[in-house]
C-alpha cells in the first residue's frame, strides 16, 4: 500500500484527503472506514465532544448521557459496529415495559392481555386497536408513503380509538405537523420494536455511550485519522481547482473529499455560492423536531416501567422514562435515572424557556403523576436541548429525501434527513453511513470482529449480514 501524506500544521498538500463533518455516529462510522482505507482522514466537530446526541456530562464521578439511549436485538448495523470495535461482548440485555398514562392511573400495554385491559379505550376500540398491532406486523409497506400516519390509523383502528389512542402520541412527536407524516414511518417504527416472544428487551453499554465513542477515537487515531473538537465550520465551497474549501476560524483548509454528516438546516447555511450552482437544492426537504430534556436523579425508583407515555395534554412532557430500570448500578450508582422528555420545533417559544422554568412547571408536575415522589427524593436536576432531532417526514418522503451524493465524486451526505424509512435511532444512522459510503465505492461496510491480540489497528469492516427481526406483542410507542 502506498503511503499516505496526512495534514500537518503548516497545511501542506495531501493525497487523497477526506474531510468528515460532525462527529456523532454516522460521522465516526464513515471516518474509520474511510481511515481504514488508506485516505487521510480529517473529523471536524463543533462542540468538545463527540457523539452527537450522545454527548455526555459528569455527575458524582460518573458520566450519564444527556439524551437517553438504548439498543434493541434487531440493531444489526450498530451491534456489528460495536463488534468490529471490539466492545460488543459489553452490551448487556434487560427486559423493560411500557406503560401509559391516563387520568393518574398507569396502564401496562406490553401484551394482549394488557391491551384487553385498557380501560381509556372502549372495548371494541382496544380490539381494533390490537387488529391494527397486528395487521402492522403483517402488512406489506407497499403504497405507505403515500398515505398519511393520521389516515392509515383511522382507517385500522377508528375514529374514536385514533382520537383517542393514536393521535395524542403523533402530536407528542410532530406537533401540528403530524397530518403529513406517512404511514411507512408509523410502520418502519412499529416493526423496529418487535421483540421476542418472552417480551420486550433493550440493551445498554458497559460505560455508557462515552465508552462507545471513546473506543471510536482510539480506533480512528490509530488507524491513522485525525480528529479536531470545538471546531465550527464557517462554510464550505468549490474552489478554482475542484478541490473542496472548508473554512474554519483557523482559516481556509482544502480536501479533496467532504463527507457531511450534519442536520440538513445546517448544512443549507454551510454551502458557498460555487458549491451551491454544483448540488442539487436542499433547502425544500426535511426540517427536524427538537427535544428538551429534563434529566432527574432520584434516591428510590419512580416507575417499574421503563417508558411511561404522558402524550395528553395535562402533562408539560410526553413521557417519563426511568432508564435505571435497563443499566447496572455499575454504570449509575445506586440512584435512579430518569429523563422527562418534550419534542418542540426549535421555534417554539417553549424550546427557549429557561432551565429554571422548566424545572419549576415539569417537576411538579411529575409529583402529580406520582405523589409518592417528594423533594428530598430528588438528588439533582439537569436540562439539555437539541434543536436538531427528529426528522419532520412528509407524504411522499422516499422521493424527498436528499441524494447521498451531492457532487460527483466530491460532496457527500450522511444524515438523518436520508434515513427515512429506516427508525432515527444510532443504528439507523450507522444504515445511512453504510449507504453513503457504498456511493463512495466502499461497498464492503458491515463489519468483522478485531483480530486476537488487537482492539484497533487491525479493524476491518467487511459486508453486512442480515439481522433476524423477532417478534413481540404491538407497542404503542411512536
């Protein structure tokens, strides 16, 4: 192999060089494939950290995620990853549960039996209800697309029951813009979270997701990548050569390839005019939902549930979700960890609101939906935000969503705008960043594990296997 020329200070030419903007999954997924490859590899990242929404913060000696994660059995792509990293053997597995809330009263909903049992349905309504679990189990996705979520679920399960069941769940995720998203995303979703037949189970990391992205930079670095922190990139453009200009407050640095993993409103404010008149339009494509976060750590549990939906109007959150009930107190403590979590478009005037104030109206609140919980119960309080989450899918959004090459042979795109269908989760990111640099020639981009003896120089990625999809009962999670 020839050797490769990488970039030093003084920003001599490179051979072959490849800038990766954004370092969360899919941009840590394409730089260590493409290091691997023998190109020079550059990963510019904004803040100081990497993992995009699984960056993370200290408490009492220990690292905690600002947004909560977990992995499911059918993440191939992500779980073949952690094996090529050589981490797979410490994901451990939980069983978990579901429940909604209505009126101060918790409804299981993890089997047909609990679906029988759910009282703020009519009986004939929890019935059609379950038929449309199990239609959406059975179903093909052909023509979803192009009908919307709002329309398919009325049509399986009924006015009432979608009044009443489905549609306060969509709001909680799209807000007033839930009466465009198709049915193929409602679908794709649905069929993410089948389990197996013994329930529902959930997986988390030895070390949490830092231990993820930690061994990601270990890898990258000695595999010859280069990787720069609080790094914000100005613009981005088409010099006189052809080569790609990325501007930073360092100055003007020049590769021959760029991958961009950003959220799409931030890439449309990146693109310089040569650029521009180079690339197809992306400003008519996909906006996203934000997410607030109101992390709670507590001296006793809160729920036995794992995700407890709080979709109806009187609750400030959409749901409660209590991921002490999935990680080992090695990884924790012995306090409980709890997330509030609200979706908002980054306009909202309620994505502003200061932490305080959110404190002050989401906590009480919680006290009302669970009086055994007192003050002295609360150890801390923590509030994140992200602007860019959720992407806000249109009918029609197969044909929407944006081409993994912008420019022949020298712009590329691996974001969650393209994941669609595919669920926007970690493993759906790694799917769209092993799409992207199949366009990029690299077809071969599952994974292998690391050779005895060594957890990173040796890493190799080679071509996918099909995950199995086992069954559970219908979640009514969206």
């Amino acid at each position: 192999m020839m050797p490769v020329i990488c970039h030093l200070p003084d920003m001599r030419p490179v051979t072959h060089s490849i800038a990766v903007l954004g370092g969360g999954i899919s941009g840590l997924t394409c730089a260590l494939r493409l290091a691997q490859e023998g190109r020079c590899v550059t990963l510019i990242e904004g803040s100081g950290q990497l993992g995009g929404l699984g960056t993370f913060f200290e408490h009492d000696g220990r690292t905690f995620e600002k947004f909560y994660h977990c992995m499911l059995p059918s993440d191939g792509p992500l779980l073949r990853v952690l094996e090529a990293l050589g981490i797979r053997d410490d994901v451990y597995w939980k069983p978990t549960t579901f429940a909604y809330a209505h009126q101060g009263r918790f409804f299981p909903l993890n089997t047909a039996l609990d679906l029988l049992k759910f009282a703020p349905l009519r009986f004939i309504d929890r019935i059609r209800v379950g038929i449309t679990g199990l239609y959406g189990r059975l179903a093909s996705d052909k023509g979803l697309d192009d009908i919307t979520t709002v329309k398919w679920l009325t049509k399986l399960s009924g006015t009432r029951a979608f009044a009443k069941f489905w549609r306060p769940m969509l709001e909680a995720k799209f807000g007033d813009r839930h009466h465009d998203v198709p049915a193929l995303w409602f679908w794709t979703r649905f069929n993410r979270e089948k389990g197996e037949s013994k329930g529902e189970r959930k997986g988390y990391i030895k070390g949490g997701y830092k231990h993820i992205t930690d061994t990601f930079a270990r890898v990258l670095h000695a595999n010859g990548g280069t990787i720069r922190l609080k790094t914000t990139v100005q613009q981005m453009d088409i010099d006189d050569e052809g080569r790609v200009a990325i501007t930073t407050a360092a100055g003007v640095e020049k590769f021959d390839q760029v991958v961009v993993t950003l959220p799409t409103p931030q890439v449309e404010k990146l693109i310089g005019p040569a650029l521009r008149r180079e690339m197809p339009a992306l400003d008519t494509t996909t906006d996203y939902q934000g997410v607030i976060n109101c992390l709670l750590f507590l001296k006793k549990p809160l729920t036995p549930h794992y995700w407890v939906a709080t979709p109806e109007g009187e609750h400030p959150f959409d749901g409660v979700v209590e991921t002490s009930t999935l990680t080992d107190t090695a990884d924790r403590g012995s306090r409980h960890v709890v997330y509030l979590t609200k979706y908002l478009h980054r306009d909202d005037v309620r994505f502003a609101a200061s932490d305080d104030c959110i404190r002050a109206g989401w906590i009480p609140a919680l006290k009302n939906l669970f009086p055994q919980l007192q003050d002295d119960d609360i150890e801390a309080s923590f509030v994140f935000r992200a602007p860019f989450v959720e992407p806000i899918y249109r009918l029609g959004q197969m044909k929407l969503r944006p081409p993994e090459e912008l420019v022949a042979d020298k712009v590329y795109l691996a974001n969650t705008a393209q994941v669609y269908p595919v669920v926007t989760s970690w493993n759906g990111s790694v799917t769209q960043a092993e799409r992207t640099l199949a366009v990029m020639g690299l077809h071969d981009t599952g994974c292998q594990p690391v050779p005895t003896g060594s957890r990173t120089a040796e890493l190799k990625l080679t071509k996918p296997r099909l995950a199995a999809q086992p069954l559970r009962p219908a979640s009514a999670k969206v």
